[in-house]
C-alpha cells in the first residue's frame, strides 16, 4: 500500500463541461475567495445585472475584415478599369467588377456585424425570487437580419459552478460556466456562460471571485458595489442590449409581492 496517495478531482456533474479545470463550491455554502465583480450595471436590494458580452465573434477581426476587403475591392474594380483602357469589348471588365461585388458584400458583412450586431448578453440575479435570468441572441447568419431574443430563467438553488479552459487558439482562456441541474441531481440539462478571461495570469481565480460574487448576493449577504473595472471596454461599445421584454422586466427586478399588486 504506497504511502502517499493523490486523487486527481473530477468533476461531479453528469455530463461534466468539456474541458473541464474545477467546481465551484455550492451556491448555498461558503465561499472560499473574497467576492469581486468585472462589470456591474445594477445592484440593489432586490436584483444584480451583469454584462456579459458575446466571445463568440472576434470583433477586432471584423473591423479589420471590413476595411481590408474594402480596400480590395476598390482596387479589383479600378485594375478592371485599367485592362479595360482601349479595349472595345467589354467581356474582360465582367470578371473584375464581380470580384469587386463579392468583395463589396464581404465588407458589408463584417462593418454591420461590427457596427449594428449586439455584444451584451446580461444576467440578472434576483435574490427576492432566487432566480437567474438569462439574456440571450440566437444568431443567424446575415447581420442585415434582426437577431430574436430569448430570455431562459432557472431557479438558483438549480444553478452549479464550473470552470473549463479550451485548448482552442481562438477561443483560448478560462471561463465560468453556470450548469443547470436536475432538481436534488448532479444530471445538468443546460448550461450558460457566466464570465471569460482570456489573460494568461490569475485569470482562473478571478472566475472563482465573480462566482464567489454572485453566490454572496444571493445568499443576502453584503457585496461591494463597486467592480474592479467600472465602465465598458473600447471593443464592446458600440451597440448595447436591447431593452428586455416588458413581461420580463418586470419579472426579473421585482419582488413577488409586487408582481401580484401588478395584476
């Protein structure tokens, strides 16, 4: 019998998230890091609201995408004009000019997907009804189409932590899962992105104080308000949610109470 023994954790949940690096501790039980948030865009006594903003789509390649292919097109069309010059027939200029529509297409795929497509998913807390609201755009694939909303709520005692670390280059660094699980089960039926860090350093710990956070508030304990970066990154501002359904609005940042002095 060796004398030391090291057991390697595995994950409790059943399907574990692929990737997986740890469990966070329980949203009922203690936390074992300080509390600390990002972003914050409201606390109160009632509910939180988080930004979370989409990873899904590399905003700065989308810019860049734009511009570039721009600049292409303009120079397909102009060298089209160029072999043109003294030229009757005009079968040579067609190829040319349709290189430059393609191209054209592309730069508009990727200026409105930059300048018009949303980024902020949020997630809403709210400690009166000890739910989770979840703020999401299911996507399609033209950027000229409006995206729809759909709005998923779970009870939070249903809520687990868990922390994965893609190997993927472009979709690299540590990330805070939330899974949903069978009530009284390890079984998840769903799960959704709290937070990413794709900095090499502290990043994992940080996850855990973001969860630490949200597991304090929740329990009607005392957090501090401020974050440890206050406003919105450069790359995420230009375009914000969309206003939350009226229905939902009221639900998420109300007491029950209230909801039945509503009706």
């Amino acid at each position: 019998m060796p004398l030391f023994s090291f057991e390697e954790p595995e994950p409790k949940l059943n399907p574990p998230i692929s990737c997986w690096r740890e469990d966070m501790p329980e949203n009922h039980e203690p936390q074992l890091v300080p509390p600390q948030l990002h972003w914050l865009t409201t606390l109160n006594d009632t509910f939180l609201e988080i930004p979370r903003y989409s990873t899904e789509v590399a905003w700065g390649g989308m810019i860049m995408s734009g511009i570039l292919s721009t600049i292409m097109a303009i120079g397909v069309g102009w060298f089209g004009f160029i072999l043109q010059d003294g030229v009757t027939d005009y079968w040579m200029l067609t190829p040319q000019l349709l290189g430059a529509f393609i191209l054209f297409g592309i730069a508009l795929f990727c200026l409105k997907m930059y300048f018009i497509q949303p980024r902020d998913q949020p997630l809403r807390l709210n400690r009166k009804r000890q739910k989770i609201y979840i703020y999401e755009y299911k996507r399609r694939f033209f950027p000229w189409i409006k995206w729809p909303v759909t709005i998923r709520s779970y009870n939070w005692a249903d809520v687990h932590g868990e922390i994965c670390y893609p190997g993927a280059r472009l979709d690299m660094g540590h990330q805070l899962f939330g899974s949903v699980c069978e009530p009284g089960t390890n079984n998840v039926i769903a799960r959704f992105i709290i937070a990413k860090d794709s900095r090499e350093r502290s990043s994992r710990e940080q996850l855990c104080q973001i969860w630490s956070y949200l597991c304090v508030y929740m329990q009607h304990d005392q957090v501090v308000a401020e974050p440890d970066s206050p406003g919105r990154p450069d790359d995420w501002r230009p375009r914000k949610a969309d206003q939350w359904p009226a229905e939902m609005e009221l639900e998420s940042t109300t007491a029950p109470e209230h909801a039945v002095t509503q009706k």
